[in-house]
C-alpha cells in the first residue's frame, strides 16, 4: 500500500515533479513547482493525501466484514442501549415518569394499546406497522416511544436512568435506539415526497435500479437539502465558489420564511433521491438529528461523505469510516473540504472501492428483514427487563 501510495501521489502531483521516497513528497521545491502559489497548494494536498492514505490502510486492516445472520451486524447497539437498565430492570415507577417524554404504548396479552393523542400520527403508525407483527411474540411491557427528533434521556442531566425509545441520539443520550418510523412511513414531508419520505424497502428497488455505472457519473461533489444545521454551510459555500466542483444547495423546508433561510440565496429546486446518483460524491450531515438520507446515499454506489460521527441510527456503528464512507470533521472548512473531493478525483480506484463496500454493506445489511429483527431482537430483550406485571390502562386505545 506504501509503494502504491507513492505512485499515486507521483502520478496526481505533476508529470515534472520528482518523487524522492515511498511517501512520494516531493525532492525540492523547484523541482515540483511551476509557481510559488502552485506549490504551496500541492504540497498541502500532499501531506493531506498521505493522511488519507494512512486512514484507509490503517481501516481496511482493522476491518472485518460482519454476519448479517440474525441482524447480527446491529445487535452489539441494542445491547449497548439496555446495558444501563440490565441490573435494576425496568419498573413501574420508572414507566411513569418516562411517559412525559414519548407516547405510551402497551403490549397486553398479545395486543398492544397506544395513547389517544400521537403527536405525530404518521410516525406513530410507522412504529406500529413493524411492532404489530410481533405482538404474538411478546412478553407483557409498557413502552415509551419518542417520536420527536430529539432524544431525551440525557446521560449527565437526567436525574435517573429511564427506559425510553429514540430513533437517534448521541453518546450523552441514555435513549434505547429503535428504527425510525421512516423506514415505512412519516419521514420529512418535502414537495417530492409530500406524504413524508418512507418505504424504505421502494428505495432500496428504485435507487439502485438508477445508480449509474461510476464511469458515467459526474467526478463532483453534490448535496440537497434544507439548513436544518449550519454544519452545511461550508460545503455549500464552497460550491458557491467552485460549482465545477460542487453542487450543493439549500433547498426550503417548512419553516423557510425568506432566503436567509437558505444562506442568502434563493431556494434550490429539490432533487430525488434516484438523481443524486448522477454524482460520484455524495454529503450527508447530520440535520436536527440524524438525517435519513444518509443511508438512501450508499444504494446510489457512489462515495459517501459523511460529516461528523456524533449522531447515530442504530445501523450507524456497522458502517466503517473509511471502509464504507469517507467520514469528514464537523466544521471542516471549505479548503478542507476540497482537498478531500480532490483526493478521491483523482484516487479514482481507492474512491470506487469505498464507494462498492459502502453499497455492498447497507445492500446487505439493511434490508427490511435487518430492520424488522432489530425490532424483535429490541422489544423481547426489552420485554425480559420488565420487573412488574403490566396492568392495562384503560385511557389507552388498541390500535
Ligand atoms: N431530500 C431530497 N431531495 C431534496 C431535499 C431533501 O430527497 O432536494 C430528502 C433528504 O434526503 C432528507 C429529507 O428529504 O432525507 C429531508 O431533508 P432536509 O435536508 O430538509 O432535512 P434533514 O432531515 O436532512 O435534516
């Protein structure tokens, strides 16, 4: 890998340039310049390009792929997230002051009960459409789902450990992770999906019937979306600057009101999910949590960008930085940004490969039967920490 980093890094410099070691920087500064401004750029890309270098070598040895039997590849998250409630368990008392924080569901006798009010009524039926199939499974439990964006249960803040399910959190949460509603139904509703994005199991079809050879794709950078976190703004900014380079742009959301909402510049057209595969570089940032998007990206087989490691999904942890995806630091500048568009430009071979195992993984790894185990694995391991035999609350509808 050394010696072919230093080809490479020969071969992307200049055809004049002179490599002097296997780390293939440059012998003398004449030697390697055409002009002062050429060189400086240059050499920092290649003191960049040899940490890129390192990073993927240094993952791909640590590597090893995971067994997807069982949902196997995920289960290490959901024991994570119970650990917390494994010796006290989970009682009664602890249900009771969870429920301020998500709707309560209960599972009696094979049924299960919702609360009347859903603050969200599609994202409540997409948590249903995958616990209802499993209710013949079930030991009694109470549940409390939060459907917000936001997890809740803070690990510092919060006065005690109480049990309640997120789709996505941060290491400071102590949420139980669960698969979003919007692998069927009740993601964000934007004009081209006016329902909420959803039907995860269509995607995965109508992507990867469009994702383009990689030859035909556009070698750019591209991402469309909303400012739901300014963690966006430098990309965009950059594709301000160098739009041969980058194409990414705000597009409105529901909450636009003029267009310092979309950084002092008029909305975007939005763009499906299939046509993002027209590019080779693919961005995902976080959005007020995670963004469902990221995982759309990989079935377009290009190479995804993904900035910032501290929001997760609970398939996060089984896709590899550097293996699956380029993972990029929050509030990298726009220079930064560059040099790592750059160096997967012109690594064609080393960005083809991530980009495939980044396909190959989330192809075969997060197929609605991964998504439904998780959920069972979830709720009957949740099920056997429950300390007090459930009592129905008669307040609450069947649904
Ligand atoms: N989206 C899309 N095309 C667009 C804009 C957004 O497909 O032109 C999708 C995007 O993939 C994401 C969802 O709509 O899953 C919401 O995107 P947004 O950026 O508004 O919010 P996020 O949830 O990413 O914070």
């Amino acid at each position: 890998m050394h010696l072919l980093k230093g080809i490479a890094i020969c071969i992307s410099l200049s055809v004049t340039q002179i490599c002097a070691s296997n780390e293939g920087m440059c012998m003398t500064k004449t030697q390697c310049s055409e002009s002062e401004e050429g060189t400086t750029t240059r050499k920092l890309y290649s003191e960049d390009f040899n940490k890129y270098f390192d990073a993927i070598e240094t993952a791909l040895a640590a590597y090893a792929p995971c067994n997807s039997t069982n949902c196997n590849c995920h289960v290490d998250v959901l024991k994570a997230d119970l650990k917390p409630f494994k010796a006290k368990g989970i009682t009664r008392e602890m249900i009771n002051r969870a429920k301020q924080y998500g709707t309560h569901y209960q599972v009696i006798d094979n049924k299960l009960y919702r609360q009347r009010e859903c603050m969200f009524p599609a994202r409540c039926s997409g948590v249903e459409h995958f616990v209802k199939p499993l209710l013949a499974l079930l030991p009694d439990m109470e549940l409390i789902v939060n459907c917000r964006d936001w997890p809740q249960i803070h690990r510092h803040w919060s006065k005690e450990k109480i049990p309640v399910l997120s789709f996505s959190k941060t290491a400071e949460y102590l949420d139980i992770m669960y698969p979003a509603w919007a692998f069927w139904e009740g993601g964000p509703a934007i004009a081209l999906y006016p329902t909420g994005l959803g039907r995860w199991d269509r995607h995965r079809k109508s992507i990867t019937q469009v994702s383009a050879a990689w030859e035909l794709k556009e070698p750019k950078a591209f991402f469309r979306g909303s400012r739901t976190s300014d963690e966006r703004d430098a990309l965009v900014l950059l594709s301000r600057a160098q739009p041969a380079l980058v194409d990414a742009q705000y597009t409105k959301n529901q909450a636009w009101k003029s267009p310092q909402d979309t950084l002092n510049a008029e909305p975007a057209r939005e763009v499906t999910l299939e046509e993002h595969c027209q590019y080779r570089f693919l961005f995902n940032f976080r959005g007020v949590a995670a963004s469902f998007r990221f995982k759309h990206l990989f079935l377009c087989r290009s190479l995804v960008f993904h900035v910032g490691d501290e929001w997760q999904e609970f398939f996060y942890p089984s896709l590899k930085p550097w293996v699956h995806y380029v993972p990029v630091p929050v509030r990298s500048t726009p220079e930064e940004l560059e040099a790592l568009i750059r160096f997967f430009q012109e690594h064609d071979k080393l960005a083809r490969d991530i980009a495939e195992r980044g396909y190959e993984h989330i192809w075969n790894h997060l197929r609605m039967v991964d998504v439904e185990c998780y959920w069972k694995k979830l709720l009957k391991r949740y099920g056997k920490l429950i300390r007090y035999t459930v009592e129905r609350d008669t307040s609450l509808i069947e649904v």
